[in-house]
C-alpha cells in the first residue's frame, strides 16, 4: 500500500530541516522555507489552480516546488532546455491557467496566463498554511525525443515512494547534483534532500565543471549524483580531488564497468551505486554490488513493489512508483497489465542482465544490428580512455558502418603514438565483440556534447 501523502512542506516539518538550499550566488534554510514564502501573498491566488512553474532559476524552483505542492492542482515543471516553440503546445496541454516565474524570466512573453506569480531566492513569513491540502499532480517532461516531449504525470507518493523519510544516521548530509532539478533525475536527489531535511548544492547551467566541483567541496557534499557522463566529464578536471563524497550515485545511462571502477579508484571510502530509473517507469531498483548491469534475481522476483519482466529483450516495469498517464496525449503509458515498457535493451549473461542500448537506438549494418552502448563500455575498458561515442555513418555498401570518437585521458601531439593507439583500441573491440560490431573508423576527440538531461547527445551522419 502507498503511504499516507503529506505536503512537501510537511515532509520538511517531520524532518525538523536543518538544511539548506544552495546555488551558485544565494542559500536558504530549510527551516525558513518550512514555515515561510518565497512567492509572498501570490499563494493564495494560486490554490486549486494548473500552474506551470517555469523559473530560470533552480534555487527559486526548489522554493516554490515546496510551496505549491499540496496547494495546486496541477504543476508542471519546464525544463531549461524546453524549445520556445513547444511551450504553447505545453501550456494548452497541461490546461495552464496560472505561472511561476522568477524576475529573470522572460520565456512565458506573448502568452496569455491568467494568475501570474514571482519566486524570488528569499523567504518571508506566512500565515498559518491553508487548512485544506490537496493532492497535487505533478506533470515532468520528457527528454531525448523529437518534437514536442511528452508530459508524464505524477503523484508526490510516486515520487517519493523509493526514498524513506528522516535523516539518515551519523554527520549532517549534503546533496549535490550534477543534473538540474526539473528533470527527473535531478528532481529525485531535491527530494531525497527534502524528505531527509538535508542539504542540497544544486548545478547551475554553464558553469565550468572545476567551478562546480569547487563549490560542491566549499559545502562539504557527502552523497553526489549525476549520469555517466556527467562523471566521466568530471574525473577529467584535477577539481575531483577536491570532494571527498561518503556516496556515489549514477543513474540516467548505462552504468559500465569502466566508470565503476573509475570512481571505486577515485574514492576508494565512497559506497558507488547505480540506479535505473525512468520519467515514464518510475526509480525501479538500486545496484550497489559495484558491478554493472543487475542481478537475474531482480526479474525473478517481486522487490520493494517492483515487478519487471523482459520482453523481445526490452525491460517492462509495473509498481506504485510508476507515471499514472501521458497528459495532452491519448498515448497509452502502460501497458493492459500495467507494465511500462522502457525501451531499455538488456541481456542475460549468467545470473546477471546487462544494459546493451536503447529499442530506438540500434544501427544497421547489412542486416546486422550494433547497439551503440554496446560498443562504447568496451572501448570505454581502455585505460587510455575517459569517455567514447559511437554513432553510424552511411555507407554505400552496408547502408551504414561503425563509427567511434573518442575523450582520452590526455590528449597528445605524437602522431605515431596516436595511430598505435587506436590500433589498440581496435585489438580489444575485436577481442570483445562480433565483426560487425567493431568501428571501420575510430577519431580521437577533446570532448564530446553532452544534453541539458546529462546524455551523450547522439547523432547519426
């Protein structure tokens, strides 16, 4: 059974927060968020209403994610990278008639929004909260979709369901994250800080990572989270030497053995887990063995109200974690037995299932199919390399080949040295995986793109 649903504010008052919220040029407390405002006396005006929260800033988002919900009906979290042609599309979907912005904010001009409201980076006091709670619904988008993304609608017990309430044991805990807070990701570590009364050291976007990790080391951060990608792109600036984080967690990519082992390295007293979780699917499980991939027993059996099944090789989630619908969209979430297909390609080997792409990301090569993700945890084994990419290339015999850039760990001018070592390269591809599999063309590379979701931005040429 789904626990009781109390407010985001009452899960900050049965925390007796002590914490606090930090971006890169303010901090607020936690305990002054707990019985104070940050949008003044618009809160009121905001009540029963589908308020579309589309602040520039996340500190000011964190504040007013705490203030709306259980007030709202309905809120919908824009992310950063939203298109300003989609936003129309958004706003008529989610049935928006009220707004949060900041005083930065210009990306709701020319829109006609009925309430419109302020957070600023301040807290100040408030009345007695309203006597009636509602249940609010909570609308994330998307990301890594074409046109406009979907909106997924959620509940805070939901959300919430795969966190547990109150501190944890021991020294004060302070939250950093790589990812921003409006993507579910990051919005996964703001709740954990919330219901943990804990602090929180949110990014900033376009900030440099030696920046990022100064700060994060100024506050003291103890659990850190962010994709792959994000860390690989953070264990090639000497600022990770500064942090010395109690735990580590990866989720939002595949998890490869390579990463593992690099921050096992880095931060050999850190306990280094990873998560699968999905906007759609709901968080469905933790490994913290320090091995990539899952054990067969997760599928086997029913764990903490998770239920996962494969089919044709694709990973099936149903459990009370999950999305309840696609809003805006006579799209079926689920399927008729509840179970949300995830796109996610996996593989028994053993009693172990491993991660090997995605259902929408294969590439074809005469007939032959390459999961990108495949390729690049092998290449990723070289210990010369940081992080790699491999996309397809069109070709007139095969339709398409295997092409590899690649992030070393230090980047050389010898051009001898360059050529042996993509040979090498080369030698474990071919000692690991099928023909068909191995890159025609490998390109070494000082840094790969990486999207406002902390993904490898994929391409194909």
């Amino acid at each position: 059974m789904a626990r009781a649903e109390p407010s985001l504010r009452g899960y900050l008052a049965e925390a007796c927060a002590a914490g606090l919220f930090y971006d890169r040029d303010a901090a607020v407390s936690l305990a002054d968020l707990a019985c104070g405002t940050c949008l003044g006396g618009a809160l009121g005006d905001l009540a029963g209403r589908s308020v579309l929260l589309a602040a520039e800033s996340q500190l000011t988002t964190a504040l007013a994610l705490v203030e709306l919900d259980g007030v709202a009906r309905r809120i919908t979290i824009v992310p950063p990278d939203l298109e300003a042609d989609h936003l129309g599309a958004v706003i008529a979907g989610s049935e928006t008639d009220a707004s949060v912005s900041d005083s930065g904010s210009s990306r709701l001009a020319g829109f006609e929004v009925p309430v419109r409201a302020v957070s600023a980076p301040s807290i100040l006091p408030t009345p007695a909260a309203p006597a009636a709670r509602r249940r609010t619904e909570w609308l994330l988008l998307t990301s890594g979709t074409t046109g406009t993304p979907k909106m997924v609608a959620h509940s805070l017990a939901g959300l919430t369901a795969a966190i547990t309430p109150g501190r944890i044991a021991g020294d004060p805990v302070v939250w950093g994250t790589f990812y921003d807070i409006r993507r579910y990701g990051g919005l996964q570590i703001f709740l954990r800080a919330v219901l943990g009364g804990a602090s929180l050291v949110l990014s900033c976007a376009g900030e440099p990572v030696a920046a990022h990790l100064a700060r994060l080391a100024d506050r003291g951060v103890t659990h850190l989270s962010g994709t792959p990608s994000h860390w690989r792109r953070a264990l090639m600036n000497p600022a990770i030497r500064s942090i010395a984080p109690r735990y580590v967690r990866l989720s939002g990519e595949i998890a490869d053995q390579a990463i593992l082992d690099a921050l096992r390295a880095v931060f050999p007293d850190a306990a280094v887990g990873h998560a699968y979780a999905s906007t759609e699917a709901g968080v469905a499980f933790d490994v913290n063995d320090g091995l990539a991939g899952f054990p067969a027993a997760y599928v086997e059996e029913v764990r903490n109200g998770v239920e996962m099944k494969v089919v044709d090789g694709s990973l099936r989630i149903r459990s009370l974690r999950t999305a309840s619908r696609y809003v805006g969209s006579e799209q079926a979430l689920a399927d008729a037995e509840g179970f949300v297909d995830t796109g996610d390609i996996v593989e028994r080997r053993g009693e172990r299932y491993y991660f090997v792409g995605r259902k929408g990301g294969i590439i074809n090569i005469g007939g032959l199919k390459v999961h990108p993700e495949e390729v690049e945890a092998v290449i990723n084994r070289h210990p010369q390399v940081r992080m790699s990419l491999v996309r397809s290339r069109r070709s007139p015999i095969t339709g398409a080949i295997v092409v590899a850039e690649v992030v070393l760990d230090s980047q050389g001018d010898d051009a001898s040295a360059q050529v042996e070592l993509k040979d090498d390269i080369l030698k474990l591809c071919r000692e690991k995986l099928p023909r068909h599999k191995v890159p025609a063309v490998i390109s070494f590379v000082p840094s790969l793109q990486v999207g406002a979701a902390g993904k490898l931005a994929r391409r194909d040429g």
